[in-house]
C-alpha cells in the first residue's frame, strides 16, 4: 500500500471508466429495486433483505448480530430498522433462549404474508434489470467476480 507521502497508484483510464460503470449502475440498481419494492408493497430493500434472511431459517429467527452480519449492517442500525419493522407488525424480538444477552428477531406471518406478496416483482425487477441483459457466461462471471469480492472484504 501506499504511504500518505506517495504519489497515489491513480487508476488508468479503463479502470476508472469500470469503476465509475460499476458505481452507477450498482446505485441505478438498487434504486430501481427499492422504488419498486416500495411503490408496490410498502417495503425498502432492507426490509425485504431482512425478511428474507428471517424466512430462510428453520425457526424464522435469527440473532440480531448474525442477523447484522448476514444484511451487512451496523447493529446500531440494524436495531432501528428492526424497530420499525416490529411496529409493523414484520418481526419480534425476543431474548435468546440460550443465552439471555442475546437477542433474537423473528418473522412473523404478516411479514411472511408481505415477502411473499414482494418477492415476484422482486424477482422480477432482478431478472429484468440484470440477469436477463447478461448471457449466461456472464452471469457466471459477475458471479465469481463479486464471490471474489466479497470473500476479500468480509474480513475487513
């Protein structure tokens, strides 16, 4: 890495042109996600995350820290939408049983009943403003390009 007393390693003129791509099409994206998720079911993308990580657990619960980790959220954060969601009647929390510190949230039906009002225009916005403009080929490559990503910064 570079110290703050050298010159920056400056992108080229083709990785900065990748890289501001990927900057507007990634906010392009998750607006169009979000709007819609919003219009049509009253949910952010959060939310819908949120309930999908619940939803796909055995008991509908999970730990509010695995719960942060898994939707890439401060727990502080996490507690706030958590919080809003519980107003809604989305999820509950409720103390872990294994360990009274630990606090769980857990999907409720009605934030079942509005997942699985949201998911099909969901999967509908997914397919229509990204897998279906890639081919096949690469789809599998934005696969292991954000797998390698991802499995970079998770320690970070």
């Amino acid at each position: 890495m570079n110290s703050e007393r050298d010159d920056p390693n400056w992108l080229t003129a083709d990785e900065q042109n990748a890289w501001r791509l990927y900057m507007d099409g990634t906010n392009r994206l998750m607006s169009v996600l979000n709007r819609n998720l919003q219009e049509q079911h009253g949910l952010s993308l959060a939310e819908y995350r949120i309930l999908v990580m619940l939803s796909e657990t055995a008991d509908g619960s999970l730990r509010m820290s695995d719960l942060a980790d898994g939707v890439l959220s401060s727990r502080s954060r996490l507690t706030h939408q958590i919080r809003r969601m519980e107003d809604d009647g989305m999820v509950v929390r409720s103390s872990c049983p294994d360990d009274g510190r630990g606090v769980l949230a857990t999907v409720t039906d009605e934030g079942r009943r509005r997942l699985a009002e949201a998911a099909p225009t969901h999967v509908d916005d997914v397919r229509n403003n990204l897998i279906d403009l890639l081919g096949k080929t690469q789809v599998k490559a934005l696969a292991r390009i954000f797998g390698r990503i991802d499995e970079a910064l998770s320690d970070q």
